[in-house]
C-alpha cells in the first residue's frame, strides 16, 4: 500500500477553485496549493481575485492564477472553463464554493420570507446551484481523462435541515432565505446525480459546513453555540481537512457522499 503521505500528494494536479476570493475559497485554495496543486482562482470579484492567487503564490510561486467571472452568465462560465483548461493542459479538481449566502446584498434576498423575490430567487439559484452544473458539464472530458477526476461541491447544513430561525430573533443579521436552502439541497441532490452519471471516471462529493464565525452578534453566537455539540462556530481552517480529503486519492473509493463539517450541529 502507499503512504498516506504519498496519497495525499497533489502535485501535477490543476484546480478550479469557484468562489476562490471567499473566505472558504481560501481555505480550498490553501489546501491543494500545500499538496502541491496548481490552482484557477475565479471569482466575479476582480480585485479579491488578483489578491488571492497572489497571496496564494507566496506558498509556491506560480501555483495560482487570477480569472475573472461572473457565473450569473452562462457562457462567460462557460468560455472561462475552456480556456482554463487550455492554459493549465487539463482538469483533475473542481472546488465549487462560490454562493449566494445570508450576508449577500440583494433586495428580495436575506429578508422575511413574504418580502423575498422570484428574481432573488433565480440569481442565487444561477450562482449556487446552476453555475456548479455549468461548470462540471464544461469539464467532464477534461476531469475524466485526468485519472484523478474529483468534484467538490460545497452544500450547507441549511439544504439538509431547516433554519432555525429563533437564532436571529432581535438580531441585526438577515433571515435565511428560502432560495439559499433550496439551492443548497439542490446540490446534495446535484452531487447525487454527477457521482452515478460520472462514475467511474469521476468522484463527485459535497462538503456542508456549518455556520463559520465571522465577527455575528454575540447573542446569535452564544445561541449557535448552545446547540452545536462541540461548542463553537466552526473557522474556515475546519475546512481545509476536507478539501484536501476529498480533492486526493486518500478518498478514492468515495463518491455520492456529503461530508458534514458542522460540529455536530446536525446530529441532535
């Protein structure tokens, strides 16, 4: 049998990182350039994009690459996909992190369920969920020659369970929109699909974090805490683990599976 160490190795590996400028497109990003990756960072924000393939080259220098996209437009996603694939002369790894959540500013979105929108609805439904079935579709061939073909699509414990909704009571912090949990399960079922449709060329997993910290008022934390068995809101380093996990061959007998990271949120 190989070492661990050696299953773990992503070198020679190229990763699109969706989402890639976010807080958890950070902790993706960390994790397959330490394992060795090359990695395509897209994300719609031009700026935090440069930034963080930059930063990410301070790891290993030439390891990250800027692109650009607004995943919202379909052919934009499309020719972006293409070309990466192009650039980098192939696909092993698809991180798909990039999402509508409860702090996006859009009207319609993160407001009470009788306020929201169908057009909130349909844009996050673009970005959380149709974009990751664009970009997959676009890379098949690609991912399936590598060898080491692996999807990640990241889900939330918000499309495996319902929003408790008490937890913001008396909060400035927007409620849970119903689009960002229907999207979200959309995905659990969309990785469902792509592991049997791609297999056995492909793995395709979901990671569903729970709720990362991130400066929430203190009552909504003290309330998040009190019903997550291990006592604390999970940081984006809680991550990293899984990517990596799941990006390499140490999972190379999983597919169809969804990797809950919430602490044991979703257990009681």
């Amino acid at each position: 049998m190989r070492r661990l160490v050696e299953m773990m190795n992503l070198s020679g590996r190229r990763a699109i990182i969706t989402g890639g400028a976010g807080h958890i497109g950070l902790a993706a990003g960390e994790a397959m350039v330490e394992l060795g990756a090359t990695v395509a960072i897209l994300d719609i924000d031009k700026a935090g994009c440069e930034k963080r393939a930059k930063d990410l080259s301070q790891i290993r220098p030439g390891c990250a690459y800027s692109v650009p996209c607004d995943l919202r437009d379909e052919q934009a996603t499309r020719g972006a996909v293409k070309e990466l694939i192009r650039k980098l002369g192939g696909l092993d790894i698809v991180v798909h992190s990039a999402a509508y959540v409860g702090t996006t500013e859009m009207p319609g979105w993160a407001v009470p369920f009788e306020q929201q929108t169908v057009d909130a609805w349909d844009t996050a439904m673009r970005v959380n969920l149709t974009s990751a079935f664009v970009i997959v579709q676009e890379a098949r061939e690609s991912l399936a020659m590598s060898g080491h073909g692996s999807v990640i699509l990241f889900a939330s414990t918000y499309g495996v369970v319902g929003p408790d909704m008490r937890l913001y009571t008396d909060t400035s912090m927007g409620r849970p929109p119903a689009g960002y949990s229907a999207s979200k399960a959309g995905v659990l079922q969309l990785v469902r699909y792509l592991a049997t449709v791609l297999a056995p060329r492909v793995r395709v997993n979901a990671v569903t974090p729970g709720g990362v910290g991130r400066d929430q008022p203190e009552v909504f934390q003290q309330r998040y805490l009190s019903r997550t068995p291990l006592g604390r809101m999970a940081v984006e380093e809680d991550l990293k683990g899984a990517v990596a996990y799941l990006a390499s061959d140490i999972s190379a007998y999983v597919t169809g599976h969804n990797l809950v990271v919430d602490g044991g949120w979703t257990a009681w």
